[in-house]
C-alpha cells in the first residue's frame, strides 16, 4: 500500500517551469551588508515600494549619463534660500551634464542673499517648522519652513537688485536668459569680494547655462524691476529694460531643436524637481516647435524623470507623469515605458543620495580611466564616456544667437503656412 504522500504526488501533473520572462525582471536583492558603494545600494537593496521608485529613478538617470543624453533640470522650490544649491545643486550641474536651467525668479533673487556685504551679520539660520510665527514677525524674522532670516537681509538684496538693473547694460530690451546671465556674472563679482561660496546664477553664467524663468512677474527680481518702471511712469525717472518674453520661449525652442538634430545622441533628458512653472516651462518646447510652427521630425524628451510630492488625482500639472505628458507629444512614445519615472517624494530628501552616488560614480570611472586608460575603460564600461564627457558642458548660453538664427530660418520656411487664413491640413 502506498503511503499517502506519494500517492498525491502520483496523481499531480509534472509542471517544467518556464525559463525567466523578460517582461519579468528578477527582483534585486542584495544585503547591505555585501555593497561597498551607493549605487551598488540604490541598485540592489531597495527591492521594492517606495524604495523601488528610488531604484528606478538611479537606474535611469545613471542610464541617461552613462549613454550621454543632453540633460535639462526644473527645479521649483527655495532651493538657494535653504542652501541646497550648494549641497548638491551646484555640483550636479558642475559636471557638465546639464544643458539648461528652468526655475523661478524667487530662486535667482534669493541666491545673492549670502554674498550681500550685511550677510555675516543677518546669516540665514534655522527655525522650527511649529514654532512661533507671531514672535517671529516682531522681531522682523521671515520663514520659510524651517530655515529663516531677517527682514533687513530682503531690503538688502532688493537695494543690490536694483542697482544692478540701472546699470547702462542692462537698459535695453532683452530676455530672461540674458538678464540673467548678466545677474550672474553680478552675483559672481559680490562673492568673490566678501568671500562667499559660488551661488547658482553665478556657476550657470561661468558654465553658459542658459536660466529660464516661465513665470517672471511673479518674483521678486521682477518687483524691482517694476518699482523703476513705476518710477518712470510717475516721476519720469530714466529707465529703459524690458524683459522679452517672446525671444526667452523662442530660445528655449532654440536649444530643444538642437538637442534633437546637433547634439550626439540626437535626443534630450529632463530631470524634473517638484513641478509649477518650472516643469511646464521645460515641456513646452516640444508643443510649440511641432503644433505651433509646424515643423517635421520633433520628439519630445527620450528621458523624463521627476520627483514630485503632488498626486496625480489631483490633476494639476506638477502631478503630471510622463506616461500622460506622451499624448501631448513632450515625451516620447516610443520608448516612455523604459525611460521614464514619476517619483512620489520630496526631492530635498532624495537628491542629495542620488548626487553624491552619481559623482563617486564619475570619480571612480576617472581613476580608472587613469589605472587603464580610454580605450580598456570604454570596453569595459561603455558608460565612461557620457560619465567622463567634457565638464565644459554643453555652453549653450554662448551658442545662443547662432541656434536662434537656425529656428529663424526654419519659421521663414514655414511662414506661408503659419500666417492667418492661410490653409489648414484637414480643411
């Protein structure tokens, strides 16, 4: 008589098991205890939930870098009031990876607050998020979350700010980029007479990155600058800047069609910290090149990444994920499904780990680019030369007047059918 169990497994069928799927990648799973560097941590040990998003985000932006993707950044949020620029802003964009900026005006104003003459004896400090804000505002302390800083230090900033844009260069009609290109190199003068850290309109006017601003009235920079409009119109006080706001987006279309037809790789990333203005700005100049002007052959970003606190019930933009962005034509959709990530988190949390794994990547490929030389480092790690690409960068800023004429052209081109009643496809 057969024992029990063997006559059950008798009466089962014998199951082969399928070889492992492609469409089912093995879950990564390493212990802590057996990874020496960061990213060999956001790779292995953060197999899932929340951690995976991590993962995710890691693996396509060393992805990205590694194959040499130009790269654009939106960041919205205090990002230089709460110094995170020069934790890990700055030295992202140092490596010459990052094509373009878009932020906003308030993040360009509260840049210059270190390098003021008063700013060692109104330094910015650190306060409770709870704490109490009616005390605070007797002793004339603004807040932002939990850093803060006095009054005294905003007043100083807007006497620089406007005395640099009464300065004879800056008199003339131009666009955001160049105002700030040229706050910058302003900027850069003031740190380096009080000794201060190198901010981020100064690091992006050194490097040529071009700054955007999408929403530039709603800022403080602006609000300088309309006092001396105001005064003009009142008093007749001598004042001639005008920002250009149809040449800033022009731009932007500029360089996008530069990274599809003139860069390497014939295609664009975009890194995307928090959402608003920022992102939008940083999306549109797909739409606007192919629905707008017309013109053949437009993709949008092969790379979309972004980290974002907002849900996507809520159906505003800063909620947007790239998938949703594919109908609109900003991302590509051919390849959305493996290039793309909609983090749900808070990037203040997130970039600093993500940075400082990405440069002791790019350190690590340098010495051994140095132990092996370039031609066994490339065999071996294909990805070294998008990692070890010239720290230079990309200089758009200066290319500016040349990639703006090549669009020029392309409208000239296309002005027969871009002119009103002229016929539609489809009519």
């Amino acid at each position: 008589m057969r024992a029990p169990v063997e006559g059950f497994l008798s009466r089962q069928r014998i199951r082969i098991l399928p070889a492992m799927r492609k469409d089912r990648p093995e879950l990564p799973i390493r212990p802590v205890t057996e990874v020496a560097t960061l990213d060999e941590l956001l790779e292995h040990c953060l197999p899932a939930f929340g951690g995976a998003y991590l993962r995710r985000l890691w693996t396509l932006l060393d992805q990205a870098i590694g194959r040499g993707i130009p790269m654009n950044m939106a960041v919205a949020g205090p990002v230089t009031a709460s110094g995170q620029h020069h934790a890990w802003l700055c030295p992202l964009l140092e490596t010459g990876w990052f094509a373009l900026l878009s932020t906003t005006d308030a993040v360009c104003y509260h840049d210059g607050h270190r390098a003021l003459d008063g700013a060692a004896r109104h330094p910015i400090f650190q306060v409770p998020i709870a704490g109490d804000d009616s005390r605070l505002r007797d002793e004339e302390v603004i807040r932002i979350a939990d850093i803060a800083f006095d009054e005294e230090l905003l007043l100083s900033q807007d006497r620089f700010i406007t005395a640099c844009l009464r300065r004879p260069e800056f008199q003339r009609r131009m666009s955001g980029t160049e105002l700030r290109h040229r706050l910058g190199r302003l900027f850069a003068a003031l740190e380096r007479k009080n000794g201060a850290r190198e901010g981020l309109l100064a690091l992006c006017a050194r490097k040529a990155i071009p700054v955007f601003v999408g929403a530039p009235a709603d800022g403080s920079v602006f609000l300088n600058s309309l006092k001396l409009w105001a005064l003009r119109e009142a008093c007749g006080d001598a004042y001639a800047f005008e920002l250009d706001l149809h040449a800033e987006v022009f731009e932007s279309c500029a360089f996008h069609l530069w990274g599809l037809r003139e860069s390497e790789p014939r295609a664009l990333g975009t890194l995307i910290l928090g959402g608003g203005v920022p992102k939008n700005f940083n999306l549109q100049p797909e739409p606007a090149l192919s629905q707008i002007f017309g013109l053949e052959g437009i993709s949008g970003y092969l790379y979309d990444i972004q980290i974002t606190t907002a849900p996507v019930s809520d159906g505003s933009l800063s909620s947007c994920p790239p998938a949703e962005a594919v109908t609109w034509g900003k991302v590509d959709k051919e390849h959305h499904t493996t290039t793309c990530e909609s983090v749900p988190g808070d990037y203040s949390m997130l970039m600093p780990i993500v940075t400082k794994a990405l440069l002791a990547k790019r350190e690590r490929l340098e010495a051994l680019r140095v132990e092996l030389g370039e031609e066994q480092l490339l065999e071996r790690h294909p990805e070294a030369r998008g990692y070890l690409r010239d720290a230079a960068g990309y200089r758009l800023y200066e290319r500016r007047a040349d990639l703006v004429g090549k669009l020029m052209d392309e409208v000239r081109r296309a002005a027969p059918s871009l002119r009103p009643g002229a016929p539609q496809p489809g009519s």
